[in-house]
C-alpha cells in the first residue's frame, strides 16, 4: 500500500488573459482509486487535467506524483511521470494509422539506430501489439491500416483510450471518454476504466454523464468558476446534491 497520494495537486491556479480558468484548486487521487471532476461547461475541468499532464503550465501551485514535487514543464514530462491523458479535444495524429497513433509519444519503441530492416521489425511488433489490445478491448476498426483521419469519432476516441490503458503506468486521465462513444464502446471503457483501477492505478474521469460516473467513481470532486465547490462520494443519495453543486443551486 503506497503512503502518498499517486497525484496530488495543492493552489492550482491558472489564468488565461482576463480568465480566471482554475483559482486555488486542490485535489488528491489514489493508487487503485477513482476520482471523478464534475463540473458544467467551462467550469476549468479541462484546464485542470491539461495542467497536470504538462500541456499548460500553472501560474502557480504544486503537483506532486506519488509524494515526489514534479514539474510537468511539457507533455512528456508528464509521461515520464507515469501521467496518461486522453483529452477531450482527441490529440490524435490524423494521417497516421492506428497503430502509429498508438505508439506516438512513446516513440523510442523503435530506437534510431536500429537498422532500417529490424526498425520493420519493430513496426510489426507494434502493429501486433496495438491490434492485441484493440481485440482485447472488443474494439473494431474498419481497417486497422487505415489512417486515422478517416474514422468517426467514436472509433478515434476508443483508439486514444487504449492507448492510455497500454502505456498507463501511475494516473490515468480521461477527459469526456465515453461522450461520442454508442453503447457497446461505452461499456468497453467504463469496464477498462475499473480493470485499471483494479491493477492499482490512480484514475481520473471527466464526465458529464452522471449514470457512468456513479458506476464508476469512488469518490467525485465538484468544480464551478474554477473552484472547487465539493465533494462526494457518487451513489444515487447523493444525485441531487452533486447535480445542485454542479449548477450552483441551493440543497
Ligand atoms: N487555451 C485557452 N485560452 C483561453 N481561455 C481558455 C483556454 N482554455 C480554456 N479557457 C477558458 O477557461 C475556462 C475553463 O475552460 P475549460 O475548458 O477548462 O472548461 P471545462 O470545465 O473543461 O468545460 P467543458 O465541460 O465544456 O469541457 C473557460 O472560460 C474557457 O473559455
Ligand atoms: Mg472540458
């Protein structure tokens, strides 16, 4: 059992011009725990998750990954960290396949100076790989070499997911996983949701949709303004104080 929290994020604040995004926000996530952040549109939910996986930089705050200070200067800082996000505006590669989006990012799987024939190789083991996972996942693309500009949505957004579960080392973070996603998709990532928390991961989902987040989360966090407003633990007694929290009403 690990002592220290696997994130934990203290003052968090961040500003864009005139906006106040995210003002002295606070939030702690376990090792085999999963936290939800609600919040309605432009609550700073978003910002938040990009903060922490090194897209934007805060003006000021800590982060801490497993009790150790971090600084997530970039993107792949956060990586190294053990930080997997998928976020909400899909960070995929639209004139690469599947397989390549899979493995960008982590792209000394095929090292440079590998010959250019066992770098094939390489390509091949990952193309087996990534299409193992995707089966694993029940997820089934038109044509797996096909790029990826040319899927829906839903297939671009079950693609990024099982990306983050392949490479997920400490947090997992999704950000709206299951919005575009049918039914049968849906089911696939809240069911890989809770097999990475069963393997000890801290997972962090943001979501809208109140139905998953009550399967799903052990404990859900509350943003309005760019604040944090409360916290719950979602069971169906306490639907109708997360939804007031959420919209700033009164209880
Ligand atoms: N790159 C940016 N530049 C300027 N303002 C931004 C930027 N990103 C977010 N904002 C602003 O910060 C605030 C919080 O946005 P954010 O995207 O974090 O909200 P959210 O809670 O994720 O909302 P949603 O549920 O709609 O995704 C909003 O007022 C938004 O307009
Ligand atoms: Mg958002």
């Amino acid at each position: 059992m690990n002592a220290y929290p696997a994130l934990a994020v203290r003052g968090a604040t961040k500003r864009f011009g005139a906006v106040l995004a995210l003002d002295d926000v606070d939030l702690e996530v376990h090792h085999g725990e999963v936290l939800a952040i609600l919040g309605d549109n432009g609550a700073g939910k978003s910002t938040l998750i990009k903060c922490i996986s090194g897209v934007h930089k805060l003006d000021s705050g800590e982060i801490e990954v497993d009790g150790v200070p971090a600084s997530m200067a970039s993107p792949a800082v956060a990586r190294a960290a053990g930080i997997e996000t998928v976020y909400q505006d899909l960070a995929l590669f639209d004139n690469l396949d599947a397989t390549a989006n899979f493995f960008a990012g982590h792209e000394k799987a095929v090292p440079a100076w590998l010959p250019r024939g066992m770098r094939w190789m390489r390509r091949r083991d990952m193309a087996r790989s990534s299409s193992e996972l995707l089966d694993r996942l029940k997820i089934r693309l038109p044509e797996k070499a096909s790029t990826v500009g040319m899927m829906s949505g839903g297939q671009r957004q079950a693609i990024a997911v099982a990306r983050t579960a392949a490479f997920a080392s400490r947090v997992v973070i999704l950000d709206e996983p299951t919005a575009a996603l049918g039914l049968r998709e849906s089911r696939q990532v809240l069911d890989l949701v809770l097999r990475l928390r069963s393997e000890g991961c801290a997972v962090i989902v943001i979501s809208h949709a109140m139905d998953h987040v009550m399967e799903i989360a052990d404990r859900a966090i509350v943003m309005r303004r760019g604040r944090t407003v409360g916290e719950e633990v979602p069971t169906p007694e306490n639907r109708a104080r997360l939804v007031s929290l959420i919209v700033g009403g009164e209880v």
